[in-house]
C-alpha cells in the first residue's frame, strides 16, 4: 500500500479546487443547487472517476475533499455511486434512500432524475418519486422531502452490493466532511487576522491561537483516516476495509461539526448570522453527521471490529 498520494493524484485534487473556484466562488453558495456547476462536474469526470475514468477511492477521496470544502450542494454521493449501475438512464443527479433509517427522508428529491433505494436485498434504481417537503431542513441548501412509503424500482445488485455501497458511502461522506472542517478552519483563521479587538487583530489572542491550532489538527487526522481507509478499500487483499472505514467516519464528523463550532466562536457574534457563510458549513456538518451512519453507531462498530 502506499499512502501518500501521488503528484498525478494532488493534481487532479488541485485541478478540481481550482474549477470550484471559478465556477462556484464562495459569493454563490447561499444560491444553493448550481445547474451549470453540476454539469461541469459531470463534464470533468467527476462522477466518473471509477467507471469512466478508471481510477479508484484513492483518488475519489480527494475529489470529494474539494466538493465538501466549497459546499457544493446537491446529492453528490448518490450521483457518484450510482454511476455504472445496471440500467441507469440519463447522467443527471440521483438521490438515494435508505429504508433502513426512519423517518424516510429523501433530499434533493426536485431535481434527482432517479432515487437509489439501498434495499437490504439488493439496491434499486427508482423513479419517479413523490413526497411532502420538510418545513425547515437542518441545511437550508439541502431541501429534504418525506416518503410515506420505500418506493420500489428495478434492482441493480444483490446483499453485498447494498453493503459495498454503504460502505463507500460513508467514506465518500467522510472525504466531504473533512473538505467542511478544513474550509472551517481558513475562515476562522482568515477572520481571526483581520477582526480587531482591544487594538489588536483577535488572532493575536492566545485562546484564538489555540481555536484555530485545534480545528487545523482535528482536520489533519481525519484527511489521513479518509485516505487511509480509501487506498485500504482499494486493496483487494485486505479485510480492514470495515474497520478503516468506521475510524474514518467518526474522525472526519467530529472534525466537521466540533470546528464548525469553533469557527462559530471565533468569528463572535457575526458567527451566528447569515450574512457570514459559516453557518452553511456547520448545518452540511450536521446533515452529513446523520448519513451512512451516526456517530454512535460507527463507534460500536469498532468497538465489534477491534
């Protein structure tokens, strides 16, 4: 296994953070869904990575970084995952439920061309799907409708594909997880050498030194669970994949959520309006923390796994 990534595998993560931000600059995120910038990923490969492209997790791992520390909005596991499936029409975005969890929330649902349904028989491709908006959804750029019932479509694998999927889900989630904190992180650290206080810039202050030391470290260690487990679950002769999997999740939504916190604290009052765009990271953070599993439930899953 080798670890490190490669000067072909930081330049594709450069060449798609460079895209987003042209394409989709901090300015535009309280717009939400982007047409065009979707098309553009589509057009890129980023959807594609394995099954057009050829690459694997090592590599999708560090795309997905660079979604999550722009916040694209849109169902962009569901999308990536269902690429290559069995019988998928069209190349527009895919939302995905799982029946598993209750209640049955399905986000995205306006503009998904088809729902991935992980059955635990088999996954299924569905469509069209119906059901009633949420109100207020945790993250505003995220609208969430409510199914009163698992719809049904044509099945696109057996067991084992819903696990795999699930699986690769999470890390998927957890690369977008880490892209949120270390995105946290510069914004605290950018506001903290500007804002003054006292006569003074507050990142001169001790107790914001430590804020921001803390969220750079929280997200340091989740990015190298993320691709540690990614070239894991790329190595066919390893059994960790699980394991990796769950250490990974855990990390990279603690480091989401935790500094999306801080970067609240130290951004002071302004943090909690919506003039500052901080509180778009914190609420994906938070909606990202539900998916593919808890916190609790990937902590007893290593605990079954060590």
């Amino acid at each position: 296994m080798h670890f490190l990534p490669t000067d072909d595998q930081l330049e594709l993560q450069r060449g798609v953070r460079d895209l987003l931000a042209a394409k989709f600059p901090l300015e535009r995120l309280p717009g939400g869904y982007d047409a065009g910038l979707w098309a553009e990923l589509t057009a890129t490969g980023v959807f594609g990575l394995r099954d057009e492209l050829g690459l694997g997790l090592a590599e999708s791992v560090l795309v997905f970084e660079e979604l999550g520390r722009a916040c694209v909005p849109g169902p962009l596991v569901a999308t990536f995952l269902a690429a290559g499936l069995p019988g998928r029409a069209g190349s527009g975005p895919v939302g995905m439920l799982d029946p598993a969890q209750a209640p049955l929330l399905l986000a995205h649902l306006g503009i998904a061309e088809s729902v991935l349904v992980l059955h635990e028989a088999g996954p299924q491709l569905a469509g069209p799907v119906s059901g009633a908006p949420v109100p207020e959804p945790v993250d505003p750029l995220s609208p969430l409708h409510e199914l009163a019932a698992t719809p049904d479509g044509h099945v696109v694998g057996d067991a084992d594909a819903t696990v795999r999927l699930r699986r690769e889900g999470a890390l998927l989630t957890a690369a977008l997880q880490v892209g949120l904190a270390a995105r946290l992180t510069d914004l605290a650290v950018d506001y903290a050498k500007t804002r003054e206080q006292f006569g003074r810039v507050i990142g001169s202050f001790q107790a914001v030194k430590h804020l921001c030391a803390d969220m750079f470290v929280r997200a340091e260690l989740a990015r190298v669970a993320v691709h540690a487990a990614a070239v894991t679950l790329d190595d066919p002769d390893t059994t960790d994949g699980p394991r990796t999997v769950a250490g990974a999740k855990l990390l990279a939504d603690e480091a989401a959520t935790v500094n999306g916190r801080s970067s609240v604290q130290v951004h002071g009052g302004m943090g909690f309006t919506w003039e500052v765009p901080v509180h778009f990271f914190l609420k994906r953070a938070w909606l990202h923390a539900t998916e593919f599993g808890t916190a609790e439930d990937h902590a007893e899953d290593l605990a079954l796994l060590l």
